[in-house]
C-alpha cells in the first residue's frame, strides 16, 4: 500500500463518503484529528488540526470510505475452504445461542457475541474487547470502549442502530499492550483490516475480529425521528435500548420521569428506522463482514421465525482459530451450534443479494447524479439492469427525503397511513 503525504481525510469529507467509523482517529500518530458529530447528517465526521498534522498521509492510506479492495483483502486475511460471492470466504455455517437464557433472552439475537467474549476473558485468551457501550446519560451516544471485565462486556450486549466510531478505540489497543477482540460492523473491519497490511502491531493484538451483519447503519436523525413519532422532545429520554428482551426484540426509550416507552422490533425498524441511510452505507457491498474471523447475524429462517421468541444467531467461521474457539465453548456446554445449509443462510439474509447485486446500479445512478463513489479496484458487479437501476432510485429518493427533516412529514404521513390499513411488513 503506498502512503501519499499529499493527501488526507477531509478529501474523504469533501467527497461525502465518510462513514464514521473512527480508523482515522484510531490510528493517528500525531492526535491531530478530532471526531464530532453532524448534527445535519446524523453522522460522525473526522476534523483535522491543520497546527498538529503532521501530513503523514496515513488517515487517507487507511480509510476504507474513498477506497477499498475487499476481495484482495479476503485474500490476505481470511484463509477458509469455501467462497460465496454473496457472504465472502468461509470455513464453516452454524446457528446457534448462548445456553445462558437470561444472556440470550438480553442480547439482540442468540447472545452469541457476547458468549464469545465472555469465554475469551475467562480463558485469558483475551486482555480487552473492543465493544460498544450505551450510557444513561441522555446524550443517546454509544462509546466505544475497551471492555475489561465480565460486566463491562455484559453491559455493551445488543445491537446499536446508531452510528459508532468503533475504531477510534484503536488508539487504546496501539498505546497498551496485550490480546484484543474487536467487535465491529463490516466497515470496522475495513478500517481494521486495511491498517493492519502496514500497521504490524495492530495486526499482532488484535486476535480475533467479530462481525455483525450489517444491511446499513442508522444516522442518528433515525433515532431523533422515532422520538418526534412518539411526540417525545429529545431531552425527555434518558436513555436507548434499540433491542433486547426476547427475540426479534424490542426498541425501549427509558425517559427522565422513569417512564418506558417500548415498541416490538418490526414496528420501530420496518416502519422507521430503516428509511434512513447514510450516504456511504449505499456504496457498500459487505453485508456479512467479509473481513471478520466469525461473523454473526440473526436468524431469519421460517420455522425459527414462526416459534423461537429467544434469538438465534447465524454463524460464518472464517478461520481455524474461530471454530477450535466456537467448538470449545459448544464442548462445555456453554453454547449450541448447528451446521446450517448455505441456501439457509442466503434465504434469511436478502441484504445479500441487495448489496451485491444492486451495487453496479447504485454506482451508476451517483455519476449520473454528479456524485462521488468509493474505489473498488479491480472487483467486479453484475452489470445493472432497468429494474435495478429502479430500486436504486427509489433508494436514493427515500436517502434524500431522509437527510432533510423538513421532509420528514411524509414519512410521518405514510407510518400513519400503514397502521391505519394494518399493514405488517415483513422482516427486512
């Protein structure tokens, strides 16, 4: 990888195509960097001190935002028997769930991760974990934190749909030696990833990377949008849980007076959330961390959607290491794992296909709209059809009704008009 001291991540700014991740911060030798959030777009954004820089180059070398090769990337990294263009290289599929109930019935789906990194810490196979954590302080801004202690660990379980500058915790891995996990999105283990090809210490301390499926992330004006639905203002909530109790889960606000206000996942997702995409989120094509060494994600086969109310998670071990891990823990009781048929997988994970397929088209709508998109290299995408090419309007429509809120009415109109008719959609 070449270094160019030209250039740095407010090219990346400039260009709409940061995704927050934090790999800049995280990684930056001289602290001229600083992360804030935009209030406008919901979203994190890298700042530079121009007194500080030190024009190394190394933010623009290791940001995966303008530039990522993830197939070459895979070839490097993941060392697995099997491929699958939709879901990356593989050793082995499995669903399973935590045989802690009370972990499982808290966790988002099947409590896996957090099994994981609990059997880690207790074997001394790791020192830290790199996890998010939600505060109860009303700020609703998950941190990343080095998770030390079994509690730490338990306290940073569920998902966040929200952004989280995972990797900005990098910087704690880098000044403190010791064996690291990191859990992250697959953007995380971009960043990670692609650092770790220069950065030898980063690639010796962090022993075993976790990735959660992601089909894309949330801005925070999903979050701020869900609130103005319930007629809450922002500073009533004390703090968020966007799913836990049980499985598919629910979105819980917990508000200063100590009143709960809960929505099942559906409801607040399907009819909400899941309209607002940031811009860098629609040129990914990773929905299964690729990158990861075992990747996790929910479950969504029929006759597991019809019965469990619990959570099971989907598995995809990539390496050796991860299964002799997965294997020990199934070997003590701790866990229960299933081979599971990749047609399975495919079949419960649509964002598969989505984010494959529909990439070319997405990629193409933007030129044609004069805008910026990430380098790919030498990867290749099915050619895009008029129907694709449909889709991806539509997306981008419903991405620029989304980024101003003085729109947001129609969506308000439409989540009305929906529980009027009683429509229920189906998981996404």
């Amino acid at each position: 990888m070449e270094i160019q001291k030209d250039r740095d991540i407010s090219e990346v700014v400039r260009d709409n195509l940061c995704m927050g991740c934090g790999t800049c911060f995280g990684l930056c030798p001289s602290g001229s960097i600083t992360l804030a959030k935009n209030i406008q777009a919901g979203e994190y954004q890298p700042t530079i001190k121009q007194d500080k820089c030190t024009n190394c180059g190394i933010c623009f070398a290791f940001c995966t935002g303008h530039a990522i090769d993830i197939p070459g990337l895979s070839s490097e990294f993941i060392s697995a028997n099997f491929a699958d263009e939709r879901m990356g290289a593989y050793s082995n599929l499995y669903q399973g769930y935590a045989c802690n109930n009370d972990l499982r019935y808290r966790c988002a789906t099947g409590g896996m991760v957090t099994a994981t990194l609990l059997y880690l810490l207790e074997k001394n196979l790791i020192d830290g974990a790199l996890v998010a954590h939600m505060p109860s302080d009303g700020t609703l801004t998950p941190r990343p934190v080095i998770a030390r202690t079994s509690e730490d660990i338990v306290a940073a379980a569920t998902s966040k749909y929200c952004p989280v500058p995972t990797n900005a915790g990098l910087k704690e891995i880098l000044d403190i030696s010791g064996r690291y996990a990191v859990v992250g999105l697959p953007c995380h283990l971009h960043g990670i990833r692609k650092a770790a090809r220069i950065n030898k210490k980063l690639r010796k301390r962090i022993v075993l990377h976790l990735g959660v499926f992601c089909g894309w992330n949330t801005p925070f004006t999903g979050t701020d949008f869900v609130i103005h639905q319930k007629k809450l203002k922002r500073s009533d909530v004390k703090s968020v849980a966007y799913r836990g109790e049980g499985w598919p889960g629910y979105n819980v606000f917990e508000l200063n007076n100590g009143n709960k206000i809960k929505d099942d996942y559906h409801q607040y997702w399907d009819r909400n959330l899941s309209a607002f995409i940031p811009n860098r989120c629609r040129y990914c094509h990773d929905h299964t961390a690729e990158l990861s060494d075992v990747s996790y994600g929910d479950a969504w086969i029929p006759e597991i959607v019809s019965k469990d109310r619990m959570g099971t998670n989907l598995m995809i071990v990539r390496n050796s290491y991860a299964e002799d891990i997965l294997r020990q823990m199934q070997r003590e009781d701790r866990i229960f794992l299933s081979p599971i048929e990749r047609r399975n997988v495919l079949e419960s994970q649509h964002k598969c296909r989505w984010k494959k397929m529909n990439i070319a088209s997405r990629i193409k709508l933007a030129g044609m709209m004069g805008e910026s998109v990430p380098d790919y290299g030498a990867t290749t995408f099915p050619a895009p059809s008029k129907h694709l090419l449909a889709d991806a309007a539509v997306e981008y429509l419903q991405f620029r009704l989304t980024s101003r809120r003085s729109l947001w009415w129609v969506l308000r109109l439409t989540s009305y008009l929906l529980d009027k008719i009683g429509y229920k959609p189906a998981h996404t």
